[in-house]
C-alpha cells in the first residue's frame, strides 16, 4: 500500500509527507521533504525523512506527545 494520509507546506519550495508505503515486504510509516523540481511545479521526495516499521506507531505517538509537552514547557508551543 502506497498512500499520502498528510502534507503540510515546509517552505515556499518544500512539504512534508506523511504516508504509509510497503518496502521489500515491510509496511512503514513514511515522513519525508518533497521539493518541487526547478522550472515546473512537479513534488518528487528527498532522501531527507525517515520511514518506521509501523508496529512502532505507539512508539512513534509518546515521542511526539512528549516532545509537544517539552515545547509547551519551554514556551515554545
């Protein structure tokens, strides 16, 4: 299964994917940086993101729950 479940602009050039995609029989969760291709207005991914074995969706949720409390401690959200 290759789907985008979101996407959020990055930059005036760039977003970020959120996606679920199958890899050599792994399914992952896959966040990446798509950039648009000089002179037209194509996306393609960057090697810049990371892909995680979805059996680590719990994993990844607590991470970024407690990196949002960290922020939100320090004024930063």
């Amino acid at each position: 299964m290759d789907k985008t479940v979101a996407t959020f602009k990055k930059n005036k050039f760039q977003e970020i994917r959120v996606g679920i995609r199958e890899f050599k029989g792994n399914d992952l969760i896959d966040i990446r940086t798509w950039t648009m291709t000089q002179g037209t207005e194509e996306m393609v991914p960057t090697a810049k993101g990371v892909s995680i074995n979805v059996h680590l969706i719990d994993d990844l949720k607590k991470a970024l729950s407690r990196a949002e409390e960290v922020l939100r401690e320090n004024g930063l959200a």
